[in-house]
C-alpha cells in the first residue's frame, strides 16, 4: 500500500496544499519540503508517483540524499519508469499481442506443455490485457467475463455498496508511523461464531480486526458458485500449464473458500498498492478467486525480480522492471489467481484518472476476494515469537538467495509502539503446502532466540 505521512492528518494536509496549489505531474521546489520528516517526504513521493512501491520510494528518497525533487526526478527518468498512463486518461485498448510476444517459454518460467508465447513486455511499457486467452497465457491470472447471472451480480453489487457505507481504512504502521490504506474494506465469514474467532484468534498486520462480518446472503449464494469455477480454473491450469501436476507445496485438497474480503474503491484515486496478499493463514501456493462488481479498473500484476546484490541487472525495486500487465476487469468478472502468483508476482490497482461510470455503483468498483483459510495454518499451530504473538507466514521476494523460500517471522515490527523481537524461522511444508514442525528443532531455534540480542540476524534481511 502506498506511504502516506507521519499522521494521516498531516499527509491529508499536504495532499491539500498540493492539490490546491498545483497539478500532480507539475515539478516541485524542494525548499518547501526539506524540513519535512522523512515519511511526509515519503507521502509526496507516493502522491506523485502512486504506482511505485513504497519500498522503492523510500529507497530511492535515500539514494537521493532526502532530496523530494532529485527523487521525484530520478523517477520520472526513463530508467526508472514508472507506469504509464495514455495520455488521454482513459482505459487502455488492446494492443497488437504480436507487437509484445515472441515464441519461448511460460512467464513463470515453468518448462512448456504447450506452445506458448514470452511476453516482450519491457521495463517502461505496460501491456494492456481484455481478452481471458491473453490473460492466462501471460499472467498467473485466469479471468471469466459475465460470470454471474446479471440479476445475482447486481443484487450482490447493491448488498456490497450498502454494506461499504460502514467500511473503513486499514490502517498499518509504515516506517514508525500509523497509515491509513486508500480504499475501505471489511472482512466476512461464514457465521456468529467465526466472527468471534476472527476477532479473538487472528492477527493481522500485528493487530485483531474489529470489523469482521457475517456473509450477506449474496455472498453466501455466490461463494459455492465461485468455489466451482476457482476449482474448474485450477484444474485447468494444472492441465494446460504444468503438465498435469500441481505446483510444490500447492494443496491437493478441494479449494472450499470461508471467507470473504471486500473492498470498495470510491472514485478513481482509491487504490491498492504494490503487495503480495498474506499467506499466514491461506498456506504456500495461495488459490484466491476475486469478483469484481461496478466500475471497470485497472488490475496489475508484475513479475518480482529478486536480486542478487551485484548491482549488474535491472533495479528489482523498480515496479517496471519487467513491464507491468495491465488485467481489465468489467463488472461481473472473476479473475482467479493462481498458485503461482503470490510467491513470485505482486499485484495493485493503480488509481486511474478517468472512469466510465456504472449504471448501479456510479464511480464505485466493489471487489470480493474469497479466501480459503486452511485448519492447519490456524495461528493455535503456528509458530510464536518472544512477544507472544502467532508469526507471519512470509517467502523471500527481494534475494536470489534463498529466492521463494518461506519462514515465519514476528508481526510486532507493524504495531505501533512495539519493536519486533526478530524471531525468525525458516518454515517447512510437505508437497501438499501442509506445515511440517521439527519439534526439536523448533525447540533449539526457541533457545537460541532468547540468546539472541544482537542486531538483526542476516537471514532476516530478505
Ligand atoms: O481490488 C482488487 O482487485 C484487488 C484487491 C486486493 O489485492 C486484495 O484485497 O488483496
Ligand atoms: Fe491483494
């Protein structure tokens, strides 16, 4: 999600002051912002720049001495592209697929079962994908246009747009400081005493949720619909895409969604940033179907590049490194992510600057993400470190070394007020994604942690 300021009031301050003194893209004089603290500075930079990751903001501010402008130029330099929007605003049209592809292997690397196409999306470009064929063949995304019947997609469409009149932020703690996200959502499951559980038992981004829900009757109806179509996409990837074999660590087990996350995006500026979803709860090799309801927007994925510390290739922090796809997701669409996705891709909705709008939702785009949270990764089973609390489920993204292997590690660096306690453990899983504790080894780890009180172990700079 991208960086907002040391209190959101100040960062909504300063987007004020911005808007009302000058247009977005127009240059800015650093004299304004050189006594900012370094996380309003981060607010401006995001501002100004929304589709690039918060990491990289914050990486590229230091690389430029704190300087906002030398930053804010450096990415607006063509090697440091940023996405692109046309020109005119509007969603993009279909390009020519030859234009961008090149006989070679699948984009996620695996070896080919079919003839395929390499995507030639390059650092700068953003290839913009309508079709489903495309999207599947370029992306770890499958995608079914007019997936529900129309009166069930805009009776869900207006239950969610009443429910989203009480959603809220989320708010995370982002360098030290407490931010808000620049969309609302809520959180349903399947009954009264899951909500409780929810509350009670997991933790998110360090903290319990206090909005969590029962499934709407439209939710309640839609979830065994999407559940057929998500198992019926999975299939279907394995077969066309891997040869009939699921993915490591993807679970053979049906995919039985018990939850729901919803999120509204009020007008063209709400967004969501640059991110993995969260497997602490969902396992390795996650399945996620996502609906999308009301006005049409952007979904992007890019491929992460991990690096490895040579400095000799092109940026990984760079969100266009390998080029951004753009996915185009209409009313009544479900895009199914598949088990290749949250490990190795990261994925936003960028804040679009023109949108046609709904018959039903006007501005508003409605998104349900249903999620399946597996027994076994119930934080009662998981580790937990020396503040007490249950891990965070993570993989290495940004390393060569060590590139998609999975450990827990302590939530307590995003709670405010509380420093992590550095607890780190490298997770094990069967073929199926089922966790595999070592008790003894677990216990060692537990001695050797309270040992520990040096700097931050090197394992956990990943
Ligand atoms: O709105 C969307 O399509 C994506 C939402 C998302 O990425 C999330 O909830 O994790
Ligand atoms: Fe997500």
């Amino acid at each position: 999600m991208p960086p907002t300021s040391g209190t959101l009031d100040a960062f909504l301050n300063l987007k004020k002051r911005k808007r009302g003194t000058r247009a977005d893209n127009e240059a800015i004089t650093e004299d304004e912002w050189t006594h900012e603290p370094t996380d309003v500075k981060l607010g401006i930079l995001a501002s100004l720049h929304p589709a690039i990751d918060h990491d990289a903001l914050l990486d590229i501010l230091l690389a430029h001495n704190g300087s906002v402008s030398a930053a804010s130029a450096a990415i607006k330099a063509p090697q440091v592209l940023t996405a692109k929007k046309q020109s005119n605003g509007e969603i993009g049209h279909q390009k020519s697929l030859r234009f961008f592809a090149a006989p070679a292997a699948r984009p996620d690397g695996s070896p080919n079962s079919k003839k395929r196409t390499k995507l030639l999306s390059k650092k700068g470009a953003t290839l913009h994908l309508f079709d489903p064929l495309d999207i599947e063949e370029h992306t770890p995304c499958s995608v079914i246009h007019n997936f529900l019947p129309v009166e069930l997609a805009n009776g869900l469409l207006r239950e969610m747009l009443e429910e989203a009149k009480t959603f809220e932020k989320i708010t995370f703690k982002l360098f030290d400081n407490v931010v808000a996200s620049p969309h609302t959502s809520s959180f349903f499951v399947q009954n009264l005493e899951e909500v409780n559980k929810q509350k009670r038992e997991y933790i998110y981004n360090g903290s319990q949720l206090t909005d969590v829900r029962q499934l709407t009757p439209h939710l309640a109806e839609v979830k065994p619909i999407v559940q057929e179509a998500v198992n019926n996409e999975m299939q279907r990837r394995i077969d066309t895409c891997h040869n009939g074999k699921k993915l490591k660590h993807q679970s053979a087990e049906t995919w039985a969604p018990n939850a729901a996350f919803v999120n509204c995006y009020d007008g063209p500026q709400q967004s969501v940033g640059w991110h993995s979803d969260q497997m602490t709860y969902l396992g390795p090799r996650a399945i996620i179907g996502s609906l999308s309801l009301g006005v049409a927007r952007e979904f992007r994925v890019r491929r992460i590049l991990p690096k490895n510390g040579g400095g000799d290739e092109d940026d990984p922090r760079d969100p266009d490194a390998e080029g951004q796809i753009s996915i185009h997701l209409p009313h009544n669409s479900l895009l199914v992510m598949h088990a290749e996705m949250q490990e190795a891709w990261k994925h936003a909705v960028t804040p679009a600057q023109t949108i046609d709008p709904h018959p039903i939702s006007g501005r508003t785009r409605i998104n349900i993400t249903y999620r399946y949270y597996r027994d076994s990764f119930h934080p009662k089973f998981t580790p937990r470190c020396h503040c007490g609390i249950a891990t965070v489920l993570r993989v290495v993204q940004r390393k060569k070394e060590n590139f998609g292997r999975y450990f827990w590690m302590c939530h307590a660096g995003n709670i405010p007020d509380k420093e992590s306690c550095y607890f780190f453990y490298w997770a094990e899983f069967d073929e199926d994604g089922n966790p595999i504790w070592d008790k003894e080894k677990y216990r060692k780890k537990e001695r050797d942690r309270q040992k520990h009180t040096g700097p931050v172990a090197d394992e956990l700079r990943v």
